[in-house]
C-alpha cells in the first residue's frame, strides 16, 4: 500500500552511516549537543541540555522509528572506523501532507568537513523513493548562511519567511523557509535520456520511446513498480517497463525488460497492446504505448530492488505516479 511502513536499514552516505540511535550513544550526544553554537540553531532542544533527557529522547526515536512517525538517525562513522557519533539528522512525517519536515546538526568539534549536506542529502533522496510522500520542507534561522547554504546545496529552494519557537532561546526566532521535491532532490529526468538518434527538429525535442506493460494477475490485480533511489523520479510508482533500444520493436523491449527486472518470461502472443501516453518533459519527449498481459512464466520478482505493489483497479489513482502514466490509469481502471 503507498502508506505502509518500509523497513528502515542504514544508509551509507560514501563517507559515513545514517543509524538508528543506540542508548550507548547518549552519553557522547549529550557532549556534542549541549553545547550553546549547536544549541542555539535547533528548535527542539533546550539549554542547558540535561544529560538524562539524552537518553529520553533516544528512547522516543526508536519508538517512533518503529511506527514510522519520524526517522531521527544517527550520524557516525563506519563501523571499521571506529562508528564514533557526528551528530543527527532526521525526518518528522506529515502523512496528512504527504511531506516530511528535514533537520539535522552536527558537533562543533566536526564542523568543516561537509557532514552536514552529505548527511542530509541522503536522507533527503531515500525518503522521497521510500515514503509516501511528494515534498520535503526545512527551516533556518535568518541569521545561520550555514545551514542555509547547506539545504541550498542539496537542493531545497526558500519559499518564504517565518517564526518558530526556540526551546533554547526561549522565544520565537525569525526562520527562512524551504522547500524541494523530487525535481529538486533527485538526479533530472534529462539525465537518463539517450542522445537521440537523429537530432530533433529546429525547436523541438528528442523522443523517447519507452514500453510499458500493466501486468494482469488472476485476482483482476496491475503490478506497480516504485522508481528506486539514484532513478529520475525516483519513489513514484509506475508500469513495469523501460526504454526501447535502436532496433528494437516494443513488445522485444518488454520480454527483456520484465526479464531483467521481474525474472518472469513474456511472448509477444501475450502482450495486446492497449493505449499510449504522449508527454512533454522539460528536455524531451516521451511516447510510451501501454500493453497488458495476463500470461508470462515464472514468479515475480524484484530483480533490481524496486518495490512491487499488486493494485485493485479502483485503487490506482491512490499511487503517486509520473505524470506520463498518470492518463492511463483512468483508461485501465474503466476497462478492468
């Protein structure tokens, strides 16, 4: 379902590890946080930090970690270099607005050494690809360039101005607002285009040719497939399929992909095709004939890591999808 709870792994960030929060790491965040250069740009926390509420709050995150209310992580070194505490960074989920609220800190002592973005930068993809949600939103103060600069740089656009309460200060404090999106997180749709191969039109765009397939089981059910992390677009749902390489005729470039991604076996006999969508993309344009198919060999099967969802008819709409398939799921819900 697109509100589940998915099950939370560490994430590497190339140099460190986002992880849940240990009690044995209370101690060492209690040092970094009570701090008042730390202190004073975090909304939530008070100062003078007191040592016991440490392990409080490290108690709530993993309770609300289970439920998936919030992710609050650690940020530490690998566990081969000594998993030392850097600081946190984390996620409060608004289900309602299918957005999450992004913070993040890190120890004075570890300033300087691009923790911050690295950190936050990849929460921020993982959660747009595996939580329902469309948006993420942050705050800084008006007077902290530094974090800032820092949601900037992974991709967050200001979209206004506010106020929030400081524990810390004891007032409320005048905040910059930000926002971003898949478009603003994630690698650009253009990114995975091919280089066309004839140039376009003066004026116009390349096409992509891309086929798609809405897998039919015996209980009348379409299979989504969730766009991974490091995709364009990544965390939307779609029909399972993929490009069609030169030479190659869409219904050869279905039986390869759900091949390689599925692991089932598809013949052309079993693939009828059924409608198309034609979509302009900021640097291309897609056309993407839909087939259905209710016969193939063998199980289904997450091949690449995606996540699979088999979807009553009258449920499709309830997943986020791209905007080129978006058209089809009306026509495919009609006619199922």
């Amino acid at each position: 379902m697109p509100d589940s709870i998915p099950p939370f792994a560490p994430l590497p960030t190339g140099r460190f590890l986002l992880r849940p929060l240990r009690a044995e790491d209370a101690a060492e965040l209690h040092r970094l946080v009570n701090d008042w250069e730390v202190a004073k740009t975090l909304a939530r926390v008070p100062f003078p930090y007191p040592r016991e509420l440490a392990d409080e709050w490290i108690g709530s995150t993993a309770e609300r970690l289970a439920v998936g209310e919030a992710y609050h992580l650690a940020i530490a070194r690998a566990e081969e270099d000594g998993g030392a505490l850097l600081g946190c960074v984390g996620l409060t989920l608004d289900r309602a607005a299918r957005s999450a609220e992004l913070g993040y800190w890190v120890g004075r002592r570890h300033w300087g050494q691009g923790i911050a973005p690295e950190a936050a930068g990849r929460l921020a993809r993982w959660a747009l690809a595996n939580l329902a949600i469309d948006r993420l939103t942050a705050s800084a103060l008006t007077d902290n360039a530094r974090s800032a600069a820092v949601l900037r740089r992974i991709g967050f656009r200001a979209v206004g101005e506010g106020e929030r309460d400081f524990l810390s200060r004891g007032s409320a404090m005048p905040v910059l607002l930000f926002e971003a999106g898949r478009a603003d997180i994630a690698p650009s749709a253009s990114a995975s285009v091919p280089a066309p191969a004839e140039a376009p039109v003066e004026g116009g765009k390349p096409i992509l040719l891309v086929a798609a397939v809405g897998l039919i089981d015996p209980d009348n059910r379409v299979l989504l497939a969730r766009r991974p992390e490091g995709k364009p677009l990544a965390g939307l749902w779609e029909f399972p399929g993929g490009k069609v390489r030169p030479g190659e005729t869409p219904e050869r470039a279905l039986i390869r992909e759900l091949k390689e991604e599925l692991g089932i076996d598809v013949t052309e006999a079993c693939l009828a095709p059924f409608a198309f969508a034609s979509h302009g993309y900021e640097s291309f344009h897609l056309l993407m004939p839909l087939f259905l198919c209710r016969r193939w060999q063998g199980q289904v099967t997450a091949l690449e890591g995606q996540a699979l969802a088999w979807v009553r008819p009258q449920r499709l709409a309830d997943y986020a999808m791209p905007p080129a398939d978006v058209p089809l799921v009306a026509l495919l819900r009609d006619f199922l």
